[in-house]
C-alpha cells in the first residue's frame, strides 16, 4: 500500500498533531505524516516532531515581505517532500486563495466549534455565552473563507452547567484528537469525495464512529 505523504502545520502546541503522528503509525493507516512544518521556528510541536524523528521544517512568516512569499517558500518545501496532503492543526496564518487553490480538496483544518456555528476565535467562550448545550469540533476541507468548506467530520459533546471555557476547551480537543485522525482517514483512503459544498460517501461503519469516536 502506498501511503500519501502528508504534511501537518503548525504554529504552536501541536497536540493535534500529536495524534495525527500517533494514529498514523499504524501500518494501515492510509497515510503517513512525511513533514511537520510551521512558521514559527519556536513551536513547541516542531520540537517534538523532531525528536520523534519526523522531518520538520520552519518557514518563519516575519522574514518575508508579504503573505504570497512566504506562502511560496512554504510551496517548495512541500513540493521538496512530495507532500499530497495537508493538515492545518493550529496553524495560524491566513492563506491565500492562490495558496488555497494549489490544494483545494487536498488541505484539511480542524476547528473547535461545530461548524459553520462560532468560525473565529474563542468559540468555546461564544459557545458559554450563548448558553448552547451541545458543542463540539469539525474537521473541513479548506476553501479560501476562513472556517468554511465542505466538512468531513463532526463531533458533539454536552455542555455542562459548571463548564468553563478551559474545562469546555479541554473536552472538546480530547475529541478533535479523536476525529482528525479519523477525518484524515477518510479522505486519504479516497472513501469520500466532494460533492458540492458536501462530504459524501463514508461508510455507515465510519459515520458511527463519528458520533461516538473509540478510544
Ligand atoms: C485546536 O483547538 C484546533 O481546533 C484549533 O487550534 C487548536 C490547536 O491546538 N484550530 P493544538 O496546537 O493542536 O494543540
């Protein structure tokens, strides 16, 4: 089986990532994580990522004029090391449409909110606010609208009466550590495909365990 090589960006903690490496290990995961990329030279998950022995790049956003430079910089590594998928896993750069387009349909990011409810930034605090009661994280293709796109993967969970944004936001990325992985399985096996704005074509086996992701 060849397994396509599949960059994961990242700015910062990388906890996302984390599981991405971890589910992928498997031999029949039907992609391997091949690059660890950020942009910021400093992020904590560059360094782990390092340590396991992944290859791991920086591609620092401050040195270069503007967003189309840095994107293309960002372009060749990629190219370099033949990567056909991507996963934004708190990666927190703007793309362009120029960038968005060389992978449309190739590019996931995962959110923490169920989507299209709270695209931004602090959502679990929105989400509280709000007095919602179920709350979650979606996994999506990337379209060049920050937070929109045709969603892969969702996952829902309760919101509790003595919830904080912290509590919420833990729960919530115990399942995007579940549902990534999952997201990435789907649409590196070719079990999906894109249908208009839609995701279709999981199976029923891959739809339950959506709503309820294994340990
Ligand atoms: C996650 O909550 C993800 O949904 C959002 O940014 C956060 C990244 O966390 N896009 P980590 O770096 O993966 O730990």
């Amino acid at each position: 089986m060849t397994r396509p090589p599949t960059a994961v960006l990242i700015s910062g903690r990388g906890s996302n990532m984390d599981a991405l490496i971890e589910a992928t290990r498997a031999k029949d995961f039907p992609a391997e994580i091949a690059l660890i990329l950020s942009n910021r030279p400093d992020a904590p998950g560059l360094a782990r990522a390092k340590a396991l022995g992944i290859p791991t790049a920086a591609v620092d956003h401050k040195i270069y004029a503007g967003r189309e430079e840095f994107e293309r910089s960002m372009q060749i590594v990629l190219e370099t090391h033949k990567i056909e998928f991507i996963c934004l896993a708190g990666f927190l750069r703007m793309l362009t449409p120029w960038f968005v387009g060389l992978w449309s349909g190739r590019m996931l990011n995962i959110h923490p909110a169920l989507l299209p409810a709270y695209r931004g930034l602090h959502t679990h605090e929105r989400a509280l606010h709000d007095g919602v009661k179920i709350h979650g994280c979606t996994v999506h293709f990337v379209v060049p609208q920050m937070d929109e796109g045709p969603i892969v993967a969702q996952a829902a969970l309760p919101v509790l009466d003595d919830d904080t944004p912290e509590s919420l936001s833990a729960r919530v990325l115990e399942l995007e550590h579940k549902i990534y992985p999952l997201a990435l399985r789907l649409v590196a096996s070719g079990a999906v495909r894109i249908e208009g704005n839609r995701v279709v074509g999981a199976t029923k086996q891959a739809q339950d365990a959506l709503i309820n992701p294994p340990n």
